[in-house]
C-alpha cells in the first residue's frame, strides 16, 4: 500500500476519531447513531496510523508529500 494520507489529514482524522470514539463510549450517542460514531471513529484512527485510505486511491486523492530520490 501505497501512502495517500499527508500529515496534515493526519492529525484532522485523529482528532475526528477520538471525538467519535469519545461520544460513543460517554454514551452520548444511541442506536444507529452510536454504530455510525463508532465505524467514524475507528476508521478515522486506524486510516491515519496506516496512512492510507481506499476512499483516496478510488477519487485519487493524495494528500502525502512524497520526497523524490534520484
């Protein structure tokens, strides 16, 4: 896998995830609202440890700076 996630999305999904995961685990959120937080939540999180995301390689985003070596 190829990295498509730049530090900057980075940090924005990490930040994203944790909310999600922090309102399902206060139980802010119920039902159908609380699975959706929760798939957000460790989607978020996990695409940016990875620092890849399918979602990108589909629309052929790429957000990581990627240093060319001669």
């Amino acid at each position: 896998m190829k990295k498509n996630v730049g530090n900057g999305d980075r940090f924005l999904r990490i930040i994203i995830g944790i909310i999600a995961l922090l309102l399902v685990m206060g139980n802010v959120v119920e039902g159908v609202w609380m699975w959706v937080a929760l798939i957000v939540g460790l989607s978020m999180v996990i695409t940016s440890s990875v620092q890849f995301c399918p979602a990108y390689t589909l629309f052929g985003i790429n957000t990581c700076k990627v240093k060319n070596k001669k």
